[in-house]
C-alpha cells in the first residue's frame, strides 16, 4: 500500500480524502463531486459542483484555475492540505 507522509505520520490515500473532505465541509465547500488523491504521485485532483467552490480551492492553494473550472487539480497533495490545514486553523480562531 502506497502512503504520504506529513510530518512523521504516514497516511494513505483514503484517510486523506477523509480529511480534504471534512476540511473543506468545514469551510462551507459542500459542493464536492469526487476527491482522488493518488498517493504515490502525491496529487490530488477535486471536482466541483460549481465554478465558485473550485474557485476557493485554487485560492486555498495559492494557484490559477486550470481549463477545468469546476476541478482542483495539484501535483502537490500534501501542500495542498497543509494550506488546506492552515485556513481552517484561522478560520477556526476568527470565529
């Protein structure tokens, strides 16, 4: 089984999707279509309902909406949850 490793815990591709899930249903992103995380490549790949929700995961990620509007797509999983991470965390402490 392949698995990404953040910071010292190893995680495979299902326990990640969990936490992008939850994460983003957190954020008020309820939208989602699918989530494939592809651990061995370290990508991750959302699709959308809407323009709007992806639009918010591109700006989560700090990067431009792709040909796809209505998908996230990264070559770089873990930043992308770690940033992911970081919004809520101060999102959480704005509250």
């Amino acid at each position: 089984m392949d698995f990404i490793e953040i910071g010292e815990t190893k995680y495979d591709s299902q326990e990640l999707t969990n936490i992008a899930a939850s994460s983003l249903f957190e954020l008020g992103i309820s939208g989602i279509n699918s989530i494939d995380i592809h651990a061995p490549s370290n990508s991750i790949t959302i699709g959308f309902d809407n323009h709007e929700d992806a639009n918010l995961a591109h700006a989560i990620a700090r990067s431009r909406p792709g040909f796809k509007p209505k998908t996230f797509q990264s070559q770089n999983a873990v930043e992308f949850l770690i940033e992911l991470n970081s919004v809520i965390n101060s999102w959480g402490h704005d509250r």
